[in-house]
C-alpha cells in the first residue's frame, strides 16, 4: 500500500520526458526547476495538471461533459493518489476594456451592493445631501431636540382624487385607528362619525392619522420607538412629529433632500454599474471614452502639403473626389496647394477641416448629396458615417479615431444619478479610483450610523476580506479601475491567487507557472510565505520556478535535465531542500551552493552616444518622469512591482514609438515629448503573449525557417528533374 501522502507518478512520457517516475509530498511546497526547456512545464502542467483536469472531467457526467474541450490524457504509466488540480497561470487572458481589476476580483460587485444599501444621494438641485429615517433615527432627533416637550406622533394616508372620504375613514376604523387629525382638533372615529367627519374634511389630499401622544422623555425611549415602526409601516415609510407648541416635522424611510424635499428612489445595485444599462453613462455607453477623429491620425506627417498627399484618407483612390475638389478650391482662392500642412494659416485650415458652405468656389455636389459647396475632411467623414452599415467603411473609419475620456463622465463610465449617490462622502466612481490598500483603510474607517453598519455588516466584512488578500499578494498599488487587459502576466497571476486565497480550499493541487516573474525580491518572499500557508491548509503547492528565495523556501526541490529539448526530459534530483542543496550535477543547485557563478561582463557598450528622451511621462503612477535611454546599449528597467516598469517601456515609450513607426495605433500613456526617435529604424515588443495556439504551429514555422527548408528541397537535382515547386513541399 503506497503512502496516501505523497503523490506519485510512474513512466511519465509526455513531450520530452523520458519515462520519469518520482514522488511529490501532499501538503508541502515543491518546486521544478531546471534549465528552460528541460521539462519542468511537460511534468508539472502537461502531465500532473493535466491528468488531474482529466479524471476531474471523467468524473461528471455525460451530459456536462459535452460542453467541455475534450483534453487528451498525459502519456504516463501511473499517477496515484492525484487532488483536483487548479492551475494559476502566467496569462492575461482578458482582452475587453469592461474587466476592471475590481469586476474581476468582484470587489465592484460588493461595492455596488453597499452603495445600494447605504448611499446617501445628494441632491442634484440644490447639491444637499439626502438623508433617509429609520425609526430610531427619529426618536434619536426628537428626544435630543424636544426633550420633555408634549408631542403626537400621526402618520399620513393619501386621499386619491375621487376617492369616498367616508370609506376611507370607515376602513381605518377597521384598521384600528380611530382618531384623526381635523384641522385644529383631534377627533374620534367611529362606523358612525365617518361620514359627518368626511365631509368637513372634504378636498384634502392627506388624512392624517393620530398614533400617540405622549412626553418625550428618554424613559420612553421604546414606547416611541415603537409607535415610529407602526406609523412607518402604515403609511409607507413616513411619519409626523407634532410637538405641541414647536410645530411639526415630517420623516421619511425613502431617501429625501434635507433643504428641497425632494424624493429619492432607494438606488438598485444595477445603477452603478457601468457594464448595465440603468448605470451606464448614455453618452459613451459605459465605455468611458468616446472615438473622435484624431487629426494625428488624419494628417500623419505634417510637412506633406495638400497636393503632397497631407490628408492621408485623401490619398486612396475613392476619395479621388474629395481631394480634387479641395485642390481646386484652394486654387481658387490663391492658396498654394504645394504648402506643408503645418504652414497653412489658421484660415486655411479652417477651410481644410470645415469646408465653405458659403457658394462660392464650390465645385459641385458630392456623390449623392445637393448642393455646391467646398467640402472639408469633417464633411468626409460625416458623408462615411452615413455609410457605416457596410464593413469596410467602418473599418476604414476606425483607422483615423482615438479614444479621448467621456466628457459627460469624466471618464467614469457612470450615469450622473449614480454619481450623485455617495458614501463616506465619496461617490462610487471615486472610490473605484482608489488603490486596493486605499480602499481598504477607506472601508475600515467608514463613518457609518449603527443603523447602516448593522445593514451593511456582511458586505463590509467581505470586502475587508478581498481587498485584504490583494494586499497579501502584493497588489495593494493596484487602482480598482485598473483594465484587466493592462495588467502584467504576473499581476494577473497573484489576483487569481488572491481569489484562491479567498476560496479557502483545502485538499486541493495548486499548479504556478512561476509566479515570481516580474515581482521585486523583496515581494518575493511575501509571496514564498502566502504559497507555504495554502499548503500548510491542507493544499498540495507545485511551482515551475528559477528564483532562488523561492527554492529556498521550498520543502521539496525536483530538478529537470540536464540540458534542453532531447537532451532534457530526465530528473536529476528529486530531494528535500538541504539534500538538492548538496547534489553533485543539479546545475541549479551549484548555483545555488555557489560552486557556479555567472560572470560579470569585463567589457561593457559604450553605445552610440545618441539617446531615447521621453519627457514628461505621467501615465497611472509616474510622476512627471523624464527619462534618457543610451541608444546602441543593452538597458535594464527595474523596480519592485507596480512601480510604473511597464507603465514606462511598454505602455509609454513602445506605444510612442510604434505610432511614430506605425507598427501598432494603441492608446499611449501620457507624455509631454519625446526625442531621438529619428535615430531608430523601427521598434519591437517582445512580450510573454503565446506565439501560436494553433496545433500546425511549432518554433520551425514561427520564425519562418521552413520557406527556406521548402526552397532547399525544390533546389535540389531530383525536384528539379520532376518540377516541383517549393509550395510542393508545404
Ligand atoms: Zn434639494
Ligand atoms: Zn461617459
């Protein structure tokens, strides 16, 4: 009988491993490392994760699991005493500009449910906040205000334009109510007063019914507390204090202005959503920016004149129209049509972009529209508006706008009742802005009434759950309104761990692709310490890993190798920490023991003496930073995580670049300039992204090699005795 404790595989073949059979302990920390390409993702995700998704599939039924991708089982012999498997992975897989780091951690979701329950609106005529009463609110103001006075508690019923008076009396008699307010007095009600009652109190909109009349007095604090709940619950959530001498005041439950009056309706969670139409910002639609034609776009190299093909969408063959008759308007009027774009004066420009309806110098009317006048670029573009309907217009379209923030929400995506709603004095779109440690001080320093603690207790607490496991990952610098989209593959990584954290699962298989990827040493060992509690709950923890602190807090080491690919496959030490350590060929290990050492490079580039200036970088949290790149050298960006490196390479100076290079048109990261570009002769990103998912694809065919392959076959004596064409051997 083999240890329930350990796992184990036997005669392991998938890709290049070769026939691996080892044990790993449940309920520890293990890391695989090796060189890249030994083996260490065939083991850890293509054989141990995998099997475990398999057996998790063939163990539902026939019916579910028509609707799941039909996996291949791993090539191995044995896998005993496997745990379902979940895999947290180096991807991004979020592509939409809807997934913000809070819809996808679901902290959105928890935020909208506590503005629904305890937002205040404030009132969008006179800027007041609303407030709403609940039956111990009002004893509360009553008794601090008009201690020891006299005071009738009544509640209103509304009388409906034709509705019987005396009916109406007659069925709150029933009800058991039997005085009324009438006008001065307070008077009795019976079967058989009700309709001499009714009569004088004909025309009034409002019966008013008496509850109780009592002294205000901290002693009968629950006699008045009660009597509130009653007349609440009798007419609706609204009540009146008469206080006998001091005149009267009204109480709603319903969210009310404290200055105008006016009634708010208690906010659905829906109204502060973005990705929902009641929440949605009608102007972008929730988007939160709207595309506008982007004269960047339009005009790409302004020292191209008109005649010179400055308006780029001008220069295709189906504008042939709208350029000659702009050239022809600009020779009317003198304008030299060989001026570069950025000579043109502020008239001539005018002209350009808004034509001249005026009449004269008109050329003639455009394909299926009336009238002669000179026709400018917005006239263009209004004209292929009209055309969206056919595809091609609209992809045309799409290349010459850029998205600029929603004026009307000032990007927040959000409709302004929802706006208006408020807590702690912030709006919920304010709140999304904050970062997650932000966010968590904000919740806990809530000031919020005994009544709104009590309704939001339970959301409370799991939001200060949430936001407390991204603090443990390391992601407190993340705003909420951060698109998923942007984050690193590794910041995408620690927020599923984050929600792993929160399932609070135990007996499961973690499998982590290397999860230190892009974190700062000082996260790293943070993240060491999170990964050993998920095991020391019951969870068994695999990571494919290179970094030593992670190794080192391992409880169990497996080294792939020796070397890559063919020579790979093996496993050379399979030990506890200590013993990995003191391995004669674990490459790792002597590294790591410091019997090997990376040289310094004795010589370093001096470069070309030319450099990259960016100036003024403001995107998400970089201040204002002016930076100096030395061209023809190697340079090295680093910081501890979320200080702004990718915010700075990828998403500021590559985007900067690739537009310049028009290699890519993506929204840039704001800057004030940028230098030296003249200097390069093109830009490349090279990322994490999977190359190819397709099952043809392998690293022959991405970097191309098989065309020359293809040609040295077609080359050779006997394809070209018989004609073959390199497309033959395809
Ligand atoms: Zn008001
Ligand atoms: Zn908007």
């Amino acid at each position: 009988m083999a240890d329930q404790s350990e796992l184990l595989i036997t005669g392991a073949r998938q890709n290049n491993l070769k026939n691996v059979s080892l044990r790993i302990p449940h309920d520890q920390v293990t890391v695989i490392t090796g060189v890249s390409g030994s083996g260490k993702s065939s083991l850890a995700f293509d054989t141990i994760f995998a099997e475990g998704q398999w057996r998790y599939i063939e163990s539902l039924s026939t019916y579910a699991r028509m609707f799941l991708e039909k996996l291949d089982r791993p090539d191995v012999d044995r896998l005993e005493h496997i745990r379902p498997a979940i895999a947290i992975e180096q991807k991004n897989p979020v592509r939409t500009a809807r997934s913000t780091v809070g819809t996808t951690t679901e902290i959105a979701d928890l935020l909208r449910l506590l503005f629904a329950k305890i937002g205040h609106p404030v009132c969008p005529a006179c800027g007041t906040e609303a407030r709403s009463y609940q039956p111990g609110d009002v004893a509360e103001v009553l008794l601090k205000e008009h201690g020891q006075s006299r005071a009738l508690v009544l509640f209103p019923v509304d009388v409906k334009a034709d509705q019987d008076l005396a009916a109406l009396a007659r069925d709150l008699v029933r009800r058991g109510f039997f005085r009324l307010r009438v006008r001065d007095e307070v008077e009795d009600v019976t079967a058989e007063t009700a309709s001499d009652i009714a009569t004088r109190l004909k025309g009034c909109r409002e019966l008013e019914v008496v509850l109780d009349r009592l002294v205000l007095r901290e002693d009968d604090r629950a006699r008045l507390v009660d009597t509130l709940e009653t007349a609440f619950r009798e007419s609706g959530g609204r009540c009146i204090a008469e206080i006998v001498g001091a005149g009267r005041h009204r109480f709603s439950q319903a969210y009310s202005c404290q200055s105008c009056g006016r009634i708010f309706e208690t906010p659905k969670p829906a109204l502060f959503s973005f990705n929902h139409p009641l929440g949605a910002c009608p102007a972008c639609k929730g988007f939160g920016n709207i595309l506008l034609y982007d004269e960047d776009l339009i005009v790409p190299d302004r020292t191209k004149s008109l005649a010179g093909g400055a308006i780029e969408p001008w220069t295709k063959p189906s504008a042939d129209w709208w350029q000659k008759q702009m050239l022809l308007a600009f020779k009317r009027r003198g304008i030299d049509i060989s001026k570069p774009y950025n000579k043109l004066t502020q008239t001539e420009r005018k002209l350009l972009w808004e034509g001249d309806g005026t009449g004269k110098g008109g050329v003639s009317a455009p394909p299926g529209r009336a009238g002669a006048k000179v026709e400018g670029i917005n006239d263009f573009f209004e004209y292929l508006e009209g055309k969206r309907y056919k595809l091609h217009v609209r992809v045309m379209l799409s290349r010459y706008r850029s998205p600029v923030s929603c004026d009307a929400c000032k990007g927040t995506r959000l409709r302004p009742e929802a706006l208006a709603v408020r807590v702690g004095g912030r709006t919920i779109a304010e709140v999304a802005a904050l970062t997650i440690a932000t966010a968590a001080e904000w919740t806990r320093a809530l000031p919020l009434s005994a009544f709104e603690r009590e309704v939001a207790k339970d959301i409370l607490a799991m939001l200060t759950a949430k936001l407390g496991f991204l603090l443990r990952v390391g992601l407190g610098y993340l705003t909420l309104s951060r698109q998923t989209r942007t984050l690193s593959g590794g910041e995408a990584q620690r927020i599923s761990l984050a929600t792993q954290l929160g399932a609070q699962l135990t007996g499961t298989l973690y499998v982590l692709d290397e999860p230190t990827i892009g974190l700062h040493a000082r996260d790293t060992a943070t993240l060491a310490g999170i990964l050993a509690d998920l095991a020391k709950a019951g969870n068994t923890v695999i990571i494919v890993e290179h970094d030593h602190t992670m190794i080192e807090s391992a409880h169990f080491v497996v080294e792939m190798g020796p070397a890559a690919g063919e020579r790979g496959g093996e496993v050379v030490c399979a030990a506890r920490y200590p013993e990995f350590l003191a391995h004669p060929t674990a490459l790792t290990a002597r590294y790591l023991s410091g019997q090997e050492t990376i040289p310094v490079p004795r010589r370093r580039r001096k470069g070309t003496g030319r450099a990259l200036v960016l100036v003024g970088a403001t995107e998400h949290n970089l201040k204002n930073l002016t930076v100096k790149i030395p061209l023809g050298t190697f340079t090295c960006v680093t910081g501890v995580s979320g200080s702004g490196k990718s915010t700075l390479v990828e998403e500021t100076i590559y985007r900067a670049l690739a537009r310049a290079f028009r290699v890519e048109n993506l929204p840039m990261g704001r800057f004030e300039a940028i230098g030296g570009v003249e200097h390069l002769h093109g830009v490349r990103l090279i990322d994490q992204e999977p190359i190819g998912r397709t099952p043809r694809s392998n690293p022959a065919t991405y970097i191309k090699v098989f065309d020359d392959i293809r040609r040295f076959f077609a080359a050779l004596p006997e394809a070209r005795r018989t004609g073959l064409l390199p497309g033959d051997f395809s």
